[in-house]
C-alpha cells in the first residue's frame, strides 16, 4: 500500500516522482542561510571558481529531466506492457531490499565505467561531460546540470538496466530512482552538515565527490552514485585530504598532517607561501594531497621536516617574524581538513612560557628519516626545495633550526 495507489499508476510516479524530489530537496538546500562554518568551498570560490550562473544550470537540469522523462515513459510502457515488470504484487520486503541493493551495484557499474571514458575520450569530454564539470564547486541544484545526452547515457540509461536487472517493480522502482536522486543532489550540496546520514553512512558522499570536482581530482573518484568500490578496484580512488593540523609561534609554523604509512611523500615549498603535499598511503597505494596557499611568506632553507610512522611533521620558518591570524591565505571558513593543533598550540601572550623543550613531538618517529632532499626530487620543481630532514641522533633546536648531531 502506498500512498499514490489509486490515484497515478506506478509508471507514471517512477517517471515524475524523482523529478519532484529533485526539486524539494535540492530547493531546500538552496533556501538555507550560508552556514559558512559547514561549506566545503567559500562561498567566494562559488562565484569565482564556477563558470556559469545558476539560471543556466536551472535551465540546463530541465532540459534533462524532460528528456529523462520521456525516455523513462516510454521504457515504463513498453515493459509492463509485455509483463516482465509492474506486476501488480509486491515481493516481500526482504526481496525488495536485495533487489534495491542489486540495482545500486548495477547502477554504481554502469556509472563508473561511462563517466571514466567521458574523462578518458577528449570529444566526449570536450563536447558533452565537461558540461558538468563548469561547477567546480557543487552545489545541490547543480546535480543534474548535465548535457542532455549525459543524463540520457549516464542517468536514465543507467536507470533503466538497473531497474531491469534487478527486476524490481515499477513501485519499488519510484522507491529506489527517488533515493538515488536525493543521494545525487546530496553529493553535490557543497555543505558537510553534523548529522548528515548520508555522510556517515556513505564513504562515497559530498565530500568524496566533491574532490571529482576539483582539477586535482579530475582523474579520480569516478565512483558514482552509492558506492566507492569502482574507484578503490581500479586505482582511482582519492579520499579527501589528510588532516592537517597547525600551531605556531612568532618565527615557526609546526604542521602536522595526520597520515599513517606514508610513502612517495614530497613538499613542494614555495617562499611565497605555496604549500603542496602529496603522499600515498595504505596498501593501494592511496593517493593524498594538499594544495594550500599559507597566510604569509616562508623560508623555504631554513624549514624541514619528518616522516614519522603516524604522520610527517613540518617545521615551516617564517621569513618574518610575526603571528599569524590564520594558517591560509584565503580568507572565510578555514577548510574542514585544517585544524589548530590544541597540543602544540599557544597563544601569543604565552609564547616565552613555552620552551622549546616543553615540545612535545608525539611519537615522532625519527629513525625513519632520510638526510637531504635528493629523494624524490623533480626537475620540474626545481624553483623549489624539497625540506631536509634531521637524522636520528640530530636534536633539532626549533628556534634556530639548527641541527646538534
Ligand atoms: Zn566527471
Ligand atoms: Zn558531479
């Protein structure tokens, strides 16, 4: 029993249904305030960074959802015309959910493999996928701004092999199509919500996607709408950013980025403050980066750093010497992967309370540590300089940044 029984059929609900959902919960996340402190992007990236204004985008899901439409009509009669679908009993629920789940991995496949070659195949991309891709800061009614023929291919294709294979009715259909939209605009609001189920109970989620959006991710995260299995399979998985976390005093910044086992891991250090981090972790091999610009200038010689087992620790000199009011350039929200390191951290009145012996350096593992910075090195990067890291027995004076060996 539900409650459209008796007055629209279930063809006619699966088509228009998800449209509807589209619409009030991507106008719901429209019609909330700024909640800067849970935005993924400023709202200055928003308008900087997205190439076109939100009339067009409104335009441009219309014209999808109307083709979606027909199609998704049309495939609804046809098949309940010949009596494979849209019978008019209900398996059980039990059926029902192994079904939905069936249709998520059918979905989530079919997805995958046809977003990676709309990347892979430069017409596609050029003509039809980058359409997308012109908001590189999501946001829920950006979901669907697609070229027609993405949501043709991608969306009401994917649609309608996942309802076929996983021989759902067509009312388990309205279900499970109403689902994957409101979980496509989720992935697209641009906001980190406390509380957000879809976040905790999805790796692949705003912030998973959210990285596809970015040029740095352009290559990764290709995993769409439930799942990131795909990505993890075939190496294109990126999960966000490592953690950083940050203090300082007057001449030093102590950055710390929170990642177990990190391999291939090099700073690009740049003295105008540019700092990019990249690493790979776990048993695949994980790709992590970070590409921030610091509030001020550094000096790139006289800055080094550690690897440890847990995570690699930055002392970044200041090339003057003054406190900082924030860790980056940008100003407005601070990015969720950035946080204050409450142990390290004092403020500025505080300063000569703490010795630089009081430091504590967690479980810092400096037997791991290689001398210079040839490892790795890049002659495309060679304006900069990889950080040079103290040896075992070398005690470092922070202050200074002078070695005792
Ligand atoms: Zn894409
Ligand atoms: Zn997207």
């Amino acid at each position: 029993m539900v409650f459209w029984e008796g007055y629209v059929s279930d063809e006619v609900m699966g088509t228009f249904a998800p449209i509807v959902v589209y619409w009030l919960y991507a106008g719901m996340f429209q019609l909330l305030p700024p909640l800067d402190n849970y935005r993924l992007h400023t709202r200055k990236e928003e308008d900087v960074k997205n190439a076109v204004p939100l009339r067009s985008v409104v335009k441009g899901v219309l014209v999808q959802q109307l083709v979606q439409a027909v199609v998704a009509h049309v495939l609804f009669l046809v098949t309940s015309e010949t009596g494979t679908v849209g019978t008019e009993t209900q398996p059980s629920i039990l059926i029902q959910i192994v079904q939905v789940i069936i249709a998520m991995f059918v979905m989530d496949t079919w997805q995958y493999f046809v977003h990676r070659y709309m990347h892979i195949n430069k017409f596609l991309y050029r003509h039809i996928h980058s359409q997308h891709h012109r908001l590189v800061v999501p946001y829920a009614i950006g979901a669907l701004y697609n070229h027609p023929l993405e949501g043709l291919l991608l969306d009401t294709v994917g649609g309608a092999i996942s309802f076929l294979i996983s021989g759902m009715t067509a009312r388990t259909a309205v279900i499970f199509f109403c689902f994957a939209t409101v979980k496509t605009v989720d992935d697209h609001c641009g906001l980190w919500l406390p509380g957000n189920l879809f976040h905790m109970f999805f790796q692949n989620n705003t912030a998973y996607h959210d990285v596809h959006h970015q040029l740095h991710g352009l290559k990764y995260n290709f995993s769409q709408p439930f799942f990131p299995i795909w990505d993890k399979l075939l190496g294109t998985y990126m999960p966000r950013h490592p953690t950083l976390k940050w203090a300082q005093r007057a001449d030093v910044l102590f950055i710390t980025i929170d990642l177990p086992d990190a391999k291939d891991v090099k700073l690009k250090l740049e003295p105008e403050g540019k700092f990019y981090f990249s690493a790979t972790a776990g048993a695949d091999n994980v790709p992590y980066e970070l590409d921030i610009d610091l509030h001020d200038k550094v000096d790139v010689n006289e800055s080094k750093s550690s690897v440890g087992s847990r995570n690699i620790f930055y002392l970044i000199k200041k090339e003057e010497s003054k406190w900082w009011s924030r860790l980056l350039k940008q100003e407005g929200k601070t990015p969720v992967f950035v946080k204050v390191d409450w142990d390290k951290w004092v403020d500025e009145d505080e300063q000569d309370e703490k010795a630089a012996a009081d430091m504590d350096f967690g479980d810092m593992d400096f037997s791991n540590l290689n001398m210079g910075g040839g490892e790795g090195f890049d002659a495309e990067v060679l304006q900069t300089k990889y950080l040079v890291i103290p040896r075992k027995d070398c005690a470092i004076d922070i202050y200074r940044f002078e070695s005792k060996c």
